[in-house]
C-alpha cells in the first residue's frame, strides 16, 4: 500500500475481560471518571467469574455487582498506565454488547454479530459471509494482516477471510514490524496467558503488547502509526457507570451499549487527554475507516458512527508525543495535575429511545435473523 498520508498504519489491539473501573484506577488522579477505594484484585485473578449474556443481565438488574474489585494500575499494569496518562484515554468505551467474547470480537471486526454467546466447545466453529474491515481493506487494494493465536479466531469466522494467508501468528507483527513490513491495518490478538484472560498474570499480557509496540516504535513508525488497545468484554468485573440503552434484544432487554472497557489510543499523532463521549466496539472499525480513507462498510451502525479519527492530528503542523519507554526499561509515571480535576459527568444518552437489534447484513445482499440465542426469562 502506497501512503495515504500522515498515517500509513492502524494497528488494533484486542485484549480479555477487564472493565474500565477494575483496569485504570490510576487515571482518577488525571480527572477520568473512574472509581477508586474499592478492593485491589490480586494478581493474577483469583477466577474466571461468569460474564456472559445472562450474568449480564443479572449485574444490569442489581442482582449481582460481578467482581467488585479493581487492580492497582500503576504497580500491576505500569505501562497501560503510562499509556493511559500520556495518550487518547477514552473514558466512556463500552463493550458493543453486554454479553461475552465471540460477538463483541466480531463487533470490532465488522459491528455485526450473528450470535450473542461464545460457539459451544466440540463443535466446528460457524462461518458467516459477514462484512469486514480486512476484507474491506482487501477490496480496496489496502494491505491487511491479522495476527492471531493459534485457532485463527475471531476472523475465521468470516468466509472471505477463512484460510487467508494474511492470518498469521500474533508474535508475527514484531517480525514484521523489524523487516519494515507492517501492514496499514494490523489486528492483534494473543492466546492465553498472553491475553489478559482471568485468571491469567496480567502483567504477561501487558509485557507482550509493549513488545509489540516497542518494536513498531524501534521500526521508525511512531509518528505514522494509530494504535487502538481495547478489552473485548467485561469478564464479570463490575463498572459503576450505567451505560446508554441503544439496542434492546426481543425479550426487550438492553444488549448495547455493554458495560464500559477501556480503550486507549496513542501514536505520535494521537492527542493526548481524556475523551468523555460515548463510545463503542463498532467505533474501533469507523475510526480505522476514517483514518486509512476506505469507502463505507456497508454496514449502518459502522457508518454511522461518529469514530474516533478526530483524535488524531493531521495537519503539517502537528505536535507530535515522545514515544513510550523502551521495553524493558524503568517506566516514570507522567505526573498527575494538582488539584485533581473533577470528573467529567456521563454525557447524555446518544439516542431517545432504544431500538430493536436488526437483521445481519451478509456481504451480497442477504440477512440473517437479529441475534437472539440467548434468550432471557424477563419478569
């Protein structure tokens, strides 16, 4: 791919199971809106805890507060700390549906989810005709990988990218990254313990996103480079910010937004500070769009929304950041304004009235049902 302008690469990075309140604490200090003072989680975690549609809806319904815990950020997570105090921090991301792993990877993706639970264990994985970012990229002549563990997942699932040869291993894009061949659009996934999946250390996975990101930065591709680092769901950890209603599912309960995760964006043409909008999985590929100058996805709650690229300085004139800490080196912490800001309160719901989670648009012109297969016993 030739350059498109002042950012040739959008690298994508997908993590596991952690809210925005039990993750970055430290960021309370800057003004974020986060809570402090509640239990420090142990690390690594004690458990897995139940995080899918229905333990969803029991924390929605005060029936359960999930993990009421939360990590000491800056002794556990120093350079997601780093990252959070010296980039983009995104304080109102949310998880696009309350419910588990497989749709809200697929939502990052493509925004779009056939199904609103993880495929059962045992059974072939499905694979749908389902629009994509890399198979957006790939129409358009625009180079793509996406780095994986080792099943593949999530973007096996999709038909046009199945069997790809542009899915490869996650420890793939340091290699990549040193031969100066880093394609415009990276997405990055690990396998575990690499991705932060209670109940493992997640200092493994933090060390091996630096990795990542420290050999982007020693490629000279700092300034040119967008990096999106997200959590695909809740994991069961509690949040004390209510989320907007957006989509309800048939049995009218809310499915977006779900609970808040975090978000940060850095690069060297990132603007630094805390962003209060609403924002969601689908966001992550409008923001990719925007910023490699693709056409429409095609699909409406992608090209609908209002993405992140505006955090992003393009113009000639530019203050560019310092790159983060070399891998491996001692980390200082910036230093937190004093008196703490107040926090910002919740913005307004983005819409009036929730609507009805709509068909699945099939790359063609077909549709599948609205995802529906965890249905609720609503009361």
């Amino acid at each position: 791919m030739a350059a498109t302008g002042p950012i040739d690469h959008v690298v994508v990075l997908v993590q596991e199971n952690h809210t925005t309140d039990n993750y970055f604490r430290s960021m309370a200090a800057f003004g974020a809106n986060v809570t402090t003072g509640w239990p420090v989680s142990p690390n690594p975690p004690k458990s897995d805890q139940p995080h899918d549609r229905k333990a969803y809806y029991r924390w929605l319904t005060k029936k359960s507060t999930g993990a009421h815990v939360q990590f000491d950020t800056v002794a556990d997570l120093p350079f997601y700390a780093w990252l959070a105090a010296s980039g983009a921090f995104v304080e109102n991301h949310c998880a696009g549906y309350g419910t588990n792993s497989t749709p809200n990877h697929l939502l990052i993706v493509g925004g779009q989810t056939p199904t609103l639970r993880n495929p059962p264990r045992g059974q072939a994985d499905p694979v749908w005709d389902l629009p994509s970012v890399p198979g957006l990229a790939a129409d358009h002549g625009v180079s793509w990988k996406a780095y994986t563990g080792t099943s593949g997942y999530p973007v096996e699932f999709y038909q046009q990218l199945k069997g790809s040869p542009n899915i490869v291993r996650s420890a793939q894009i340091i290699a990549d990254a040193q031969a100066g061949a880093l394609p415009a659009l990276s997405m990055v996934w690990h396998d575990s313990p690499y991705d932060e999946h209670p109940p493992a250390d997640v200092g493994k996975g933090e060390d091996t996103v630096w990795q990542v990101v420290d050999a982007i930065v020693k490629a000279g591709l700092w300034d040119s480079t967008v990096f999106l680092l997200t959590w695909d769901d809740w994991g069961g950890f509690d949040d004390h910010v209510a989320t907007p209603n957006v989509e309800i599912t048939p049995d009218g309960v809310q499915l977006a937004y779900g609970p808040r995760v975090p978000l940060l964006m850095f690069g060297g043409r990132v603007k630094p500070g805390i962003d209060h909008r609403w924002s969601w999985h689908p966001s992550i590929p409008k923001t990719v769009i925007d910023l490699l100058k693709l056409p429409k996805l095609g699909v409406p709650r992608v090209d609908g929304d209002h993405g992140l690229a505006d955090l992003v300085d393009l113009s000639p004139s530019a203050k560019l950041n310092p790159p983060p800490p070399a891998h491996g080196t001692a980390i200082t912490q910036p230093a937190p304004p004093k008196p703490a800001p107040t926090p910002t309160p919740v913005p307004p719901p983005p819409v009036a009235k929730p609507a009805p989670v709509g068909p699945i648009l099939l790359r063609g012109g077909g549709t599948l049902p609205p995802p529906n297969d965890v249905p609720l016993t609503v009361h």
